[in-house]
C-alpha cells in the first residue's frame, strides 16, 4: 500500500505534465523512455522541452524521435545536464504556432 507521500509525490508528478504534452511524455514512459522533467513552452519562451531520466543510446534516437512525429512535435534530441533533452518550438497556453 502507497504512503499519503508516495501518493502525494505521484499526484504533483501528473500535474506538473502540461497537457499539451502528456500523451507524448505517457507514450515515450510506456516505450521505455523514461521522462522526469518537461515543458510544452509557454507565453514567451523560446522552446519547450522534455528531459529524460536517463541518457539514449545513439540507436534509440530514431525511435524517440518516431515517437514524437505521432504527437506532431518535432524535436532536436542534444545531450545537456548529463541527461538527453528533446527541445522543440514552444506549444503551450499562449503560445502562437
């Protein structure tokens, strides 16, 4: 049985994936790439993002990038903070695209 933290920390985990974004960040956690920062990009900022946990191997990026094309994004997968990052134009609340 979850601890009231463990259920805490699941609950704010779901809402801070903005929902422009959560079927590709759901799709890619389902595939085996696990995310654990992300952004759709909001008024403003010049990209959005999506950090996974850990990095790809070089033969896992046409997949993710695979990935990402069903959800209409297209994105630029670049090593940053030790960790792989898909940055992409912003499509958040606000944004003009």
């Amino acid at each position: 049985m979850k601890t009231v933290s463990e259920k805490a920390k699941v609950g704010a985990y779901k809402k801070a994936i903005d929902k422009e974004i959560l079927s590709v960040v759901k799709d890619l956690n389902k595939s085996g790439y696990k995310t654990i920062y992300s952004c759709a990009g909001h008024n403003g900022e010049k990209r959005g993002y999506i950090m996974f946990k850990n990095n790809l191997w070089k033969a896992d990026r046409p997949e993710v990038e695979s990935i990402l094309l069903r959800h209409k994004l297209k994105g630029i997968i670049f090593p940053e903070y030790r960790r792989e990052l898909v940055r992409f134009k912003p499509i958040g609340k606000g944004c003009k695209t």
